[in-house]
C-alpha cells in the first residue's frame, strides 16, 4: 500500500503541467513503431554506435556494458541527450565533443537531444571548478540560452546526408518538443552505423520549461527524500570542492540533483534513455540513473561519458592567452577558428581527427601513415582537421571565408586582396586608425614601428634585409619604400606582415 501510494505521489510530480505526458493511445503507437522498425533492422545492422563511439576513442565510460555491445545498438532504440549551461553567450571548444557525439548518434539513425540548462544555468554546475561560478542575472541567462539554442541547431543541422529524419534549425526549437520526440522512435541505419543514410532526428530542450512549474516542497518531498547524502558526499566533484578552501554552498551541492532529475523527467515523459556527458559529468549522470531506478522503479536508463578534450602535454584543448576558443562566428570568426585548428601539433593531430570528424578511420590512418613518408609537406592532416572542424562548426560559407582569408593573407599570395576580407581579420589581428595624410608618403620603416608591428625601426630595417616584411602581402625589399596611394586598399585599409604569423591592419581615416 505505502509503495503504491508512493508510486502514485511521484507521477503526479512527473506528469507535466503543460500536457508534457503523452496520450496513452500515442505512447503505444510510439511503442510499436519503433519495435517494429527495430526487428526489421536488427538482422542488417552491424555495430552500435557506442562501437563507433569506442573506436573513436570517444568513450570514457559506460553504466551498462549492454550498452556497447552490438546487441543493444541493434535492438534499441536510443534518445540520447547532452546537457549545455548557458554560462556564456556562445558555446565553447570543450563543448564540441558533445555535439560530435549527438552527431554520431543521429548518423546512427538515433535521436538526439540537446538540452539547454535554462534552469541549471541559474545555479552552476560545481563540476571540474575550483570555485563557485558568478551568479548570472536572469536577462543574461535567457539570451545566453537564445543565443546557445540557435547555434546548435545550426550546428546539429548540417547533415552530411538529406533525410526526411532531420528537423530543419527553425523547427528544432520548440516549446513542446515532446511530439518531435514522439514521433522519432523509428528509422535505424540499414546497414553499417555511419552510412549516413538514414539520419535520426535531433530536438532542442531548454529545462527551464518544467522546473518553473516545481516548487522546492515539491522537490523535497519527490525527489530529495530518495537522495542519500552520503552518496551526494561520495561524488569526485563534491568531494573535491569540500576539501577546498573554498568549499560548497548548498546551491551548488544540490546540482546533481538538479542534472538528475532532468534525465528523470526526458525519461518518463520522452523516453530519452541515455545521457552523455564530459567525464567530469560522471557524478551528475549517476545521480540520474540512481533516481530513475529508485523513484520509477525501472531499468533501461544508461550513462556513457567521453574525455575531456585535453592536449598531449594534459593541458585543456580550447584555451588560449586571450581566452576560449568560441563555436560563434560572433565571437570568434572562421577565420581565427581554423587557423586553431590549423596549428595543432603534430602529436594530437590524429587523435583530433578521430575526435572531432566524421572521416572514416581508414582514411585517418592513412593520412597518419602519409605524415612518416618522405616529401610530406608540413601541416597537411593539420589542413584536413581545420577544413572538417570549420565545415561542422561553421558550414560550408563559413569554410569558405575561412579558406578565402587563409590564402588572401598569405604572406607572398598572389590572390588580389580587397578591404573587405582584410576588415574580416581586423578584430582577430591587432589593428590601429590613422588619418589618411599621415599615411599617404609615410616611410614604410616609421609605419611598422610606429603601428607597434615590430618594436623599432632598426628591427624593421633588419626584418627587411632577411625578406620578412610584406606590405598587403607583396614582400618589400628596399628600406626607402613610402606608402603610395595604390597601397591602400579601396581606400581603406593596409595589411603590414612580419613573417607569416605577425600582422597589423592599419585603417585610413
């Protein structure tokens, strides 16, 4: 009686305020639509994509070894979802592999789910800082979820295949995204995981959308009685932080719960049954899975983390001297996006393509084996990760700038540049302003120093003399060159280069 009374409590917690539970008549027909199409692929199928997932070396670890075996890829039906904060207007490197993975579900004929923390957001997810994060006021919140919300869906958008499967960026956005979510239970790949001929679909959630509906009784009483504190306690991330000298506020320390009972709730009201995350994210995954099983009283619900993004040397991929290396083009052009990438060293390269592609993974090796041949050239397979990264980040067009810029402001280029693609730099390269008669006859050697190109004119006359200087990208070889009017571009702009890395654009006024 009391468990039944209990059972009874918890789905009038769980059931939506705003008709988030589905009809039962449309449950079943969900249910048997995605049974049968499970059954006819299951005979075709080869590898999940958890195997996929492995082989890329994007697994950390797993709650189920069920669920990387090609057993379950074959008969299941997965909704996996990836949780993102919105701390910051754009979303950043360390954010990539998780949209990768969602990816690869999708390619896997899968759904994905992103999940934008609108809720989560306001409180902070404790894992891997040091110290608590600044609090965030609500304005900012709900345009940094705006803002995350339509980059992904630019992102997860771009299929390398068409399919009737994939919801186009507008309408991936919804407010009741549990009828997409409904209606994706079928289409698994026929043959290979990868084949990319049938694509899952992918939906967009925003949590805020339930847990402003819950009040903290509600919570307490539903959810915080089946918690254990000792268990909470036990979590690396919490652990880490009450050794601290900053220790935990109590806000952070209720985030787990916060993180688990969103997977609780795509769980029972969508059928999300698989959360990823960063291994970072274990501790908040399990909380999930923990509370599923302890408040529904089912199994099915699973976990699978993938490494952090790290470089060879174990420092953070995506952090630079002037800060994160950002997925908005608003924040960080193409340009500076694939010239990160184009300067990975040589160590990590590979590990990268396995990472963050989708090339096959003959073709890693084989570009892995061509680096060790004579007569490679320099930067090649460097030159295939940034064209792969910028085209999934970015898109074609944004490939395309990037690619433009790249050539036009080669030092030594013959391509005829124009103050368009120069200004496309300008805030990725330091720039200055000076007036047009202050320009016009200028010695050369006065301008590089007095730009702060070069730190004087003596180091000038001598980065002359070795051939390092270039003036919009023509090299110049004599110390008496006055800047002409054909020198300014449209009018405009100069582009000054020391050496292929050091530039300065210099707008006329």
């Amino acid at each position: 009686m009391a468990s039944a009374a209990m059972a009874a409590s918890s789905r009038t917690f769980l059931r939506p305020r705003r008709l988030l539970l589905l009809p039962d008549p449309c449950r079943r027909r969900f249910s048997a639509t995605a049974a049968a199409s499970a059954n006819t692929v299951a005979t075709t199928v080869r590898r999940s994509v958890v195997d996929v997932l492995r082989e890329r070396g994007l697994v950390e670890a797993t709650t189920s070894e069920s669920l990387g075996s090609s057993a379950a890829g074959e008969k299941q039906q997965i909704k996996a979802y990836c949780g993102f904060d919105p701390t910051a207007e754009s979303l950043h490197l360390g954010n990539l592999i998780g949209l990768v993975a969602l990816s690869w579900f999708r390619r896997c004929g899968h759904t994905a789910v992103a999940l934008v923390g609108g809720a989560t957001g306001r409180v902070g997810d404790p894992s891997g800082k040091s110290t608590e994060r600044p609090e965030l006021d609500l304005a900012a919140v709900i345009a940094n979820s705006n803002a995350i919300k339509s980059l992904i869906a630019q992102i997860l958008g771009r299929a390398s295949e068409p399919s009737h499967h994939a919801q186009s960026g507008k309408n991936a956005i919804l407010d009741k995204n549990e009828h997409a979510l409904a209606s994706s239970g079928h289409g698994l790949s026929d043959n290979l995981c990868n084949v990319g001929g049938n694509m899952g679909s992918f939906v967009i959630l925003d949590n805020y959308d339930w847990w402003k509906d819950i009040t903290l009784l509600d919570f307490l009483k539903e959810v915080g009685k089946f918690a254990r504190v000792g268990t909470m306690i036990a979590k690396e991330s919490v652990k880490k932080r009450l050794n601290s000298e900053e220790g935990m506020s109590y806000t952070e320390f209720t985030y787990q719960l916060l993180q688990g009972y969103d997977f609780l709730y795509m769980f029972k009201n969508m059928g999300v049954n698989v959360q990823i995350g960063g291994s970072d994210q274990w501790g908040n995954i399990t909380a999930g899975t923990d509370l599923i099983r302890k408040i529904l009283q089912v199994e099915g619900a699973n976990g699978l983390t993938f490494p952090l993004l790290l470089k060879s040397d174990g420092m953070k991929f995506g952090k630079t001297e002037d800060g994160a290396i950002w997925l908005s083009s608003k924040m960080l052009s193409p340009y500076k996006f694939y010239q990160y990438f184009y300067s990975v060293p040589d160590v990590d390269v590979v590990r990268f393509m396995k990472i963050l592609t989708f090339v096959s993974l003959d073709e890693i090796q084989e570009l892995e084996e061509s680096m060790k041949k004579p007569g490679y050239v320099p930067n090649t397979v460097q030159r295939r990760l940034a064209e792969e990264v910028t085209r999934f980040v970015h898109g074609k067009e944004g490939l395309e700038e990037a690619l433009k810029a790249t050539e036009a402001l080669r030092p030594g280029a013959q391509t005829e540049l124009d103050s368009q693609t120069i200004e496309g730099i300008a805030d990725d390269v330091p720039s200055c302003s000076l007036p047009y008669d202050q320009v016009l006859k200028s010695p050369l050697v006065d301008l590089a120093a007095s730009t702060g190109l070069l730190a004087s004119k003596s180091a000038v006359r001598r980065l002359i003399k070795q051939g390092g200087l270039y003036l919009n990208n023509l090299k110049i070889d004599s110390e008496d060159k006055l800047i002409e009017e054909r020198d300014i571009v449209d009018g405009k702009v100069l582009l000054l280069s020391a050496g292929k890395k050091n530039k300065m654009v210099v707008r006329i006024s």
